[in-house]
C-alpha cells in the first residue's frame, strides 16, 4: 500500500488528491443551508413543546 494514507481513497474513487483533501476538510464545515433547516426544525419542535434531543 502506498505511503500517502490519501492514496488508496482516491485510487478507489478515481480522483485526484487535491481534491479528495478540500472534500475532507469540507466535510467538517457546517453547511450554511443544513444550519438554516436545523434551526428551524429546532424552533418548530420548541413551539410544538417536543423538547427530546433527536440527532
């Protein structure tokens, strides 16, 4: 196996390396449209009284 742990990923997927990396570092970036939509599910559960933590 190759030393580059990002080798094998992209090999898999047919990718390049570069690009593999800025979707790994995207993935930990919050969505700007994900942290609309849970705000408002987490407003209409607060006004529907349902305080249970759903994930």
């Amino acid at each position: 196996m190759a030393r580059n742990p990002a080798a094998a990923p992209c090999h898999i997927f047919e990718m390049y390396r570069s690009s593999f990396r800025h979707w790994q570092r995207s993935a930990n970036e919050p969505d700007g449209e994900r942290v609309v939509k849970c705000s408002q599910v987490m407003e209409a559960r607060n006004v529907s009284g349902e305080n249970e933590h759903i994930e």
